[in-house]
C-alpha cells in the first residue's frame, strides 16, 4: 500500500479485497469466541460464519480506516464484529422467512432448529458487540453509537420488511426506506466505523457514510433486478425466487405504480395465488413486470445511485491514501457488477 | 441518603428499593427509543417492559453504584439497559419455553406471534446496548466488557437449560452452573457494572460480584423451592408449574442423586410420563423430593449461600456509605423472603 498508510507500523499493509477478505477470514476463524462451552450454543455460529459470504462490511470498514492512512489493523475486531452481526440477523431473518437454504447450505434453523438458531443468534449480537467494543478507546462511543444505530436500523427494517407482506400497497418510497434500513445501514455503518477508528474528519465520516448508502441502496436494487436477469450459473440461487415467494421487491413496487389498472389487478392476483404452476407464474410476472417497463427503471435507479455514490467520494476533504482510495472504488463497482 | 452520596449535586438522594424502582420505571417508560417507527417493533417492548417485574438487576446497579458515594444517577441508563436486556432474554426465552404467561399476563409470542418476539427481542438488545453504553466514558470499556461478558453468560446458562431437556442425566454440580450463568451472572453483573461506573476498587468490584452470584444462585434456589412450597396467593403462579414441565429443577436433581434405585427410576418415569393427571403427578413427585429430603437440602443451600454472600459484603475495603449498604443488605434479604 503506498501513501500514508503504508508506513505505518513499518510493515507492509495489505490494500486489495482479496487481501483483506483473507484477514477477515482468518481473524472469523480463529476467534478464542467459538471455543466457549457449551458448544451446542457455538456450533451453529462457526457453521454459519464458515458458509462463506463476500465479507463485504468487514472489508469496507478496513477500507475505510485505511483510506485516512490509518494502520487498518486498527478498525480489525470491530470490522470481524460487524460480520458476525451481519450473520446473526441472517440466523434470525431465515428463522422469520422460513429460508431453508443459504449459500447452498442449509440455514442453521434447519440444520438444527428454530431455537437453535434464535439463541445461538443472540451469542452472536453479544459476540458481535463484544468485537465492536474493542475499538479504540478513544474513538468508543462514536464508534458504539453509530453500531447501536445501525443495529436498531436494521431491526427496523425487517419489521418493514415483514409488513410489507401483509400490506396490500407498498409505494416506492416505502420501500426504499425499507432496503434503507434492512440493508444501506448496515454498509454504511460500516464504512462510518473505519473512518470513526481512523480519527477521520466529521465531514468526512458523514459523506463516506452517505456514500455507503447510495452503494447499499444500489446493491439491493440490483440484487432485486438479478432475481429475474441474473446468469443462474453465477447468481447462486434460483432465477424468480422472489416471485415464487411473492416478495414486494423494487420491480414489483415500481410495476405496481406503472401498470394499468387490468394489469395491476392481474399482478396483485399473481401475488397472493398459490398452487399455480411455477415457470408460468415467473414468466407472466416477468412480462408484466417489463411492460411496466419496472426492469429498466431498476437498472436506471442503480446507475443513478452509483453515480450520487461516486459524488459522495469524490467530495472528501481529507487527503486520502490513492491506493485505498482506488481499492475501495474498485470493490464497491465490483459489488454492482460493473468495471473500474 | 446520608454519607458522602447524599452530598453529591446537592439534592437528597433517593434510597430505598422502593424509591429506585419508581425511578428506574420512570426513566423506562419515558425512553425516546420506543416511539421509533415502525411502532410494530417497538409496542411489543413497551407491552413487555411494562408487565412488571420487581426491577431487581437495576435497583442492584444503582445501590452498587451508591454504596461507593457516587451519585447513583450516573449509573441509571447502564442500570436501565440491564432491565432492557433482562427482558429481551424474557423474550427470546418464552418462544424456546413455549411460555403462554408472564406476570399474569400474554407472553409476547402468543400475543402477537413468533417472530414478533424474535425481532422486537433483537431491537431490545440493541437498545440495551446502547444504554449500558451511556456509562460515564472514562469506565466505559469496562462496564461494556461486564455487560458481554454477562450477555454471553446468559446464553450460555439458556443453551445448557435446553440442553438439559434431553439430558438423561444432570448432576447438581451441572445444574449449579447452569443456573449461575443463565441467572447469576446477570444480578453479579448488574452490581459490577454500578460498582464500576462508581470507581470502586477491583478488588471490592469482586467482592460485590461474588456477592451478588451468591445471592443469585440463593434467589433460583429459592424460586425452585417456591415451586413447591409457595403460598400460591402471593407466588403469582400456580403451584407445581416446574414438575408440570418436567423442568429439572435443584430439587429433581437432588432427588435423582439421593433416592434408592427403585425410587429413582419412579421418579425418572413421572418425568417422560405424559397424559397423567396433573394433581396426582404433582402430589406424587412432590413426596419422592420429600423422601429423598430434596427439599430441606434446597433450604439448607440458600441458607449456606445467603452467609456466603453476607462474608463478601462484609468483606468490603472501601469505606462504603451506611445507609445504601443497609438498603441494599434488605433488600437482598428480602428477595429471599428473610427480614434484615
């Protein structure tokens, strides 16, 4: 790493994703946490943290701190803590969805069952505080109060979440509140805590966060997008998946408000039918969901979003390590399918 | 409050249990948290912190707080978010119980459901986080590494409760750890964490946590006992709740190790017995406990543990003020239904 950051401590300091993702693994892997009695309560958690995942907030919170030419080392426990949190509201958020698979493993209520998953859920959240709180000292209720409110946040979206499935009509702006909240957050937090562990400037902690957001908003929209258009091969999991479980996703938000009154009522039906053939459902919701025209709206909303994100960076005050800089660009565009 | 503590910002110091509790409910009901949006997530809390409860772990964290001469309103959200937390494991624990009542009242998952005390659960230990978080800062890591320490305790001593279910097997040494993680550590902790914020010397934080594991330990000894022996009128559940569910409690754990063969397997055979008429199998259970003197050795224990806890308070170095070391003394006392 050249810049500030690289000499620091007089070591050379890892930059790139691959790198980072590495340490994140390792630091997950070896935590004295897991060893802990009984492991009928631990187990679950190393079976969950061990199926992968891209480790994209601990890697963005290293990146963050990094990026002030901080030794990113510094933000380590904390960023290993908002993996663990991230992997806990997945325990409890499979738990609620009934999600039977996750990375083509089974989720932990399966494996094990319900209770399983809730308690071992909450030795996460407590490990997951725990890592947090080995912050610096001197940087603690900052760092503490933006993970308290990226926790609570993310709470508040799953609750939307789950009302969304009763609510017969979601607007747009609902929605985008929700995958705000479920999801931005958590992204944003993160970056939020590397800049606060590095002693970033307040501006600048505030427009990497707000950075985060538009990145997170758009990694959802996408994701919503790739339900349908996705290579099935690459994507990891079904193509329709969303429509099978009748999921209110930006797509169907955004039909809803679109179509013509025929059609609307024609998808709302769609959405509440069981029993119907599968492959036919998905492909009559696809055509619906295309003459609302809601598949290229959605790709416009990420492009827009990716280009408000990339403002955001470049705003920064702060003399920035390049290096960093360029990694973190470079990572975040990868997230969203596209080149840097 | 007299002593040093009364002095302190210049106003009288509330005191007495009764006079702490009413603040600590105050501060409670009166937190901002609750009226976030979505209300879904945050009414299920309010319901839940406001079926009652005798407040215990705050009042103790408070009194922890006063016995050193601190103002004990510089302990009051850490005290508050223990309750938080306390009724966040209510939560969670009532779904993995199948628990239809609490002080009298619908359980959170059967009033509304499932994965509404899943999630109101969750965003209840964010916000205990996040109070226990508002310790003065120069004590702060401190009191956060008390409070994961305590929080992964508690799961702990819940996975081991679960795991005695299908236990065949549960000698009393098992139980006795059992029950110091998933109860004691919780009132221990709660007083570290007063004693803490208070700047109290390490070594009289340690005393004030043994102290407060042994009247743990001597307060779910009791409640067992109770089961049994309660007056119903004033225990505020029925009687025998514990054999109902074939919960093994200190006084089937001692029994199991103290009666003859032919007695222990009856005894283990009412335990898997289903259909039973409830009455008889109480009534039947309770003179096997009888007969192995389970019940006199459950007595005997919270006598040995209430002078255990009373050496460590005595055993205090700091010159502690008289009047919160008197209320705190009656209080625990009470708690175990003995004067002071």
């Amino acid at each position: 790493m050249g810049g500030i950051a690289g000499k620091i401590g007089g070591i050379g300091l890892m930059k790139n994703y691959a790198q980072l993702r590495q340490e994140v693994e390792k630091t997950l892997r070896e935590l004295q946490l897991w060893k802990g009695e009984p492991q009928a309560l631990y187990q679950p958690a190393v079976y969950a943290l061990g199926q992968g995942g891209k480790r994209i907030r601990p890697v963005l919170a290293l990146m963050a701190c990094g990026l002030f030419g901080k030794d990113y080392r510094e933000a380590l426990m904390p960023a290993v803590g908002l993996e663990v949190f991230h992997n806990f509201t997945l325990l409890h958020d499979d738990v609620m969805d009934n999600a039977a698979m996750r990375h083509g493993m089974a989720t932990v209520h399966v494996k094990w069952n319900a209770d399983t998953a809730i308690l071992s859920g909450d030795a996460m959240f407590a490990a997951a505080s725990c890592l947090v709180a080995k912050a610096p000292k001197d940087c603690l209720p900052e760092v503490l109060d933006a993970f308290h409110r990226l926790a609570l946040g993310v709470c508040e979206g799953q609750q939307y979440d789950m009302n969304f499935e009763t609510q017969s009509e979601v607007s747009k702006s609902e929605y985008m509140e929700m995958i705000r909240l479920k999801t931005a957050v958590l992204i944003a937090g993160s970056l939020e805590i590397g800049a606060l562990v590095a002693g970033a400037p307040q501006e600048d902690v505030k427009r990497l966060y707000a950075y985060g957001n538009k990145i997170g908003l758009a990694f959802q929209l996408q994701d919503d997008w790739l339900d349908l258009y996705a290579d099935e091969s690459k994507f990891g999991k079904r193509i329709g998946g969303d429509i099978r479980e009748n999921k209110k996703t930006y797509l169907y938000v955004r039909a809803i408000e679109n179509l013509k009154e025929t059609d609307r009522k024609k998808l709302e039906a769609l959405f509440t039918s069981t029993g119907m053939n599968e492959e036919e459902k998905i492909a009559t919701v696809k055509a619906l969901f295309e003459k609302a025209n809601a598949h290229e709206d959605c790709r416009a909303a990420v492009n827009q979003l990716f280009a408000e994100a990339g403002t955001e960076i470049d705003a920064l005050v702060s003399s920035v390590d390049s290096d960093t800089l360029h990694a973190l660009k470079a990572f975040t565009a990868g997230l969203l399918g596209r080149e840097y």
